[in-house]
C-alpha cells in the first residue's frame, strides 16, 4: 500500500470495530484494481459521533465510509440525501462523499439477495414462503429484500412479539398488500405447525444467537427433514452456527451470512468508484471468500 498526497480515503464507522473484516476486503479490491485509495476503521464513541460526522464530509479526499453497529441509523439525519432503498430500510450502511455533500446507501438488501442467487441459483425468491427469526436492525434490510423480491409470506419469529409486530407495522407502510404474520418465538414451531412445514423454503436467522459457542438453537429443524427448505444464518463467525449444523445434518441446503457480507461489500465499493462488479460478482467473491476465510 502506497499513500500519498493524492490517496483517498475510505473506511468503516461504528463502536466497536475492532472485529470488521471490511478493511481485509476493501484492501483487496483496492489493490486488486490498483486504485490510489485507502480503507480504515474509524472507531466513534458516542460522545463523539455527533462532532465526528459533521466534520468528515469537510476533509476532501475523504470519499466515504460503510457505517456498521451502533450508528446506521443515527448517521441519517446528517447526510444532504439518502437513496430510496435506505429510506425504506431506515438505515444506512454506505455513505458516498462528493464536493463535500454526503450521499447515504444501503446495499444489505443487494448483498442479501445476491448470495441467495449465486450460491443457489435455482432457487427462486418469488412466491417463497419465508420464515424469518429475530425482528432487529438487521432483519429489516432481509425482510425488505425479500417483499421486494415478491415472496408470498414473511412469517416473523421473535422473542418479544411486540417487536416483531413492530417490524411488520413497517413493513405493511411499503408492502400494504404482502402477508406478513408474526409468531412469538418457540423452539417447537416447526412441530406444532407439523402441517404447513412443507410451506416453508426458507428459514432465515437474523438474531444474534449462534455466534457464541455455547449459543441454544432456537427452532428444531426436525420436522424439515426430507425437505428441500433452505436454512440460512447470517451469522459467518462461527462458519457453521448450531442451526446450519443441524441443518446439514438433516440435510438441508444450508448458506452462512459471509457472502452477503462480501457482496454489500462489492456493491458499497461500486458506489464509490463507479467501477461495475455485477456482472462479475463471482470473479471478485472468490478470492475474497479466500482471504475471509483464513481471518475466521
Ligand atoms: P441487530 O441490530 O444486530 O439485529 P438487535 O436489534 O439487538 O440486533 O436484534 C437482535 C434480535 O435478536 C432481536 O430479534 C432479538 O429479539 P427481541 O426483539 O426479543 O430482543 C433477538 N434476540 C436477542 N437475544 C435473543 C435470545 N436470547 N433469544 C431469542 N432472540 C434473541
């Protein structure tokens, strides 16, 4: 890495950010690309956000940053315009700085959607039945994808059911005429709805349970066997979480959330540079899956 007086800046904000694998991507297609670019991490506490994000857009070569946990909300009302798919999610995960104006993105629902189409490509969006455990900040860009992509249902498992119901009071403002029910959570779903399990093709995990060891799974996927349901965690650290375990052991085509990762990756790195990955996105995933890898 060559910096000089002409370098530009990139980088990835949140608290903490200690863990992020985006700087190890970014770095690779900044190379890879031969760019005059930089990408670092920018740990914000919350004292200082609010002074950190008026002041970036002032520095001139600074050309963006992704924004990561606990500010992809917080960083909307400072930015001069946000892209509809943002507006919709009600978060931003990339901002682009241009003449000192800062434009904000989300490319989550991209990243979502793609890893689904390029690890299984026969597999449809439209008119699946979808059911989704957890209604936090990152269900949301994944239930939007999906209503976007026109599935059938979005049954919305949570813990506490008034979020969930809070979630899909969100949803309806966009997707008036799409069925979205919400359940409380319960490890014996799939059993107690034994009937409609076959409906199922795909589950997705969007809480945080699994990325500890120790980590209870949180539906039994027993009822699934013999099926063709896709189980789909966005955890990647673990690679296998206990719910993709137990899912391939059943059988089930199973995906980790690494290469939505690298995919909203791809995409936030398109904005900035205007360089087009899309019709290449498998060339460039590859190496990075490589790279990721080895860091987990
Ligand atoms: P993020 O923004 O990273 O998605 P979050 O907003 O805290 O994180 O959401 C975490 C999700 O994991 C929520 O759906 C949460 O359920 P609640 O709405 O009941 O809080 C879910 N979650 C967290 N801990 C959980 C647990 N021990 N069992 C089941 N669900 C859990």
């Amino acid at each position: 890495m060559k910096v000089n007086g002409h370098t530009g800046i990139l980088g990835v904000l949140g608290c903490p950010v200690k863990h992020t694998l985006s700087p190890a991507i970014h770095d690779l297609l900044i190379e890879k690309f031969n760019l005059n670019f930089i990408y670092i991490p920018l740990e914000v506490s919350r004292n200082n956000f609010e002074k950190f994000i008026k002041g970036i857009s002032r520095i001139d070569n600074f050309a963006g940053f992704n924004i990561t946990v606990p500010y992809k909300n917080d960083v909307m009302k400072h930015l001069d315009e946000i892209s509809k798919e943002a507006k919709l999610i009600n978060a931003v995960n990339t901002v682009k700085i241009q003449n000192n104006k800062m434009y904000g993105y989300n490319t989550d629902d991209f990243g979502f959607i793609k890893s689904i189409e390029l690890n299984y490509p026969k597999f449809k969006t439209a008119g699946k039945k979808v059911l989704m455990l957890g209604a936090g900040g990152a269900s949301k860009a994944v239930a939007f994808a999906l209503l976007k992509n026109k599935i059938s249902k979005l049954i919305i498992l949570n813990r506490t059911y008034k979020n969930g119901i809070k979630l899909r009071n969100a949803l309806k403002m966009n997707f008036k005429h799409s069925d979205i029910i919400v359940e409380k959570l319960n490890f014996n779903y799939l059993n107690n709805a034994r009937g409609s399990t076959q409906f199922h093709d795909l589950i997705i995990n969007t809480t945080s349970i699994g990325l500890k060891k120790d980590d209870k799974i949180l539906l039994d996927l027993k009822y699934l066997k013999g099926h063709n349901t896709l189980v789909y965690d966005l955890i990647y650290n673990p690679t296998k979480t206990g719910l993709l375990k137990k899912a391939s052991a059943y059988g089930l085509p199973v995906l980790n959330g690494l290469d939505m990762l690298i995919l909203q990756a791809l995409k936030s790195f398109n904005i900035w540079t205007g360089i087009e990955l899309e019709n290449k996105l498998l060339k460039y995933i590859m190496p990075l899956r490589t790279k990721l890898r080895k860091m987990l």
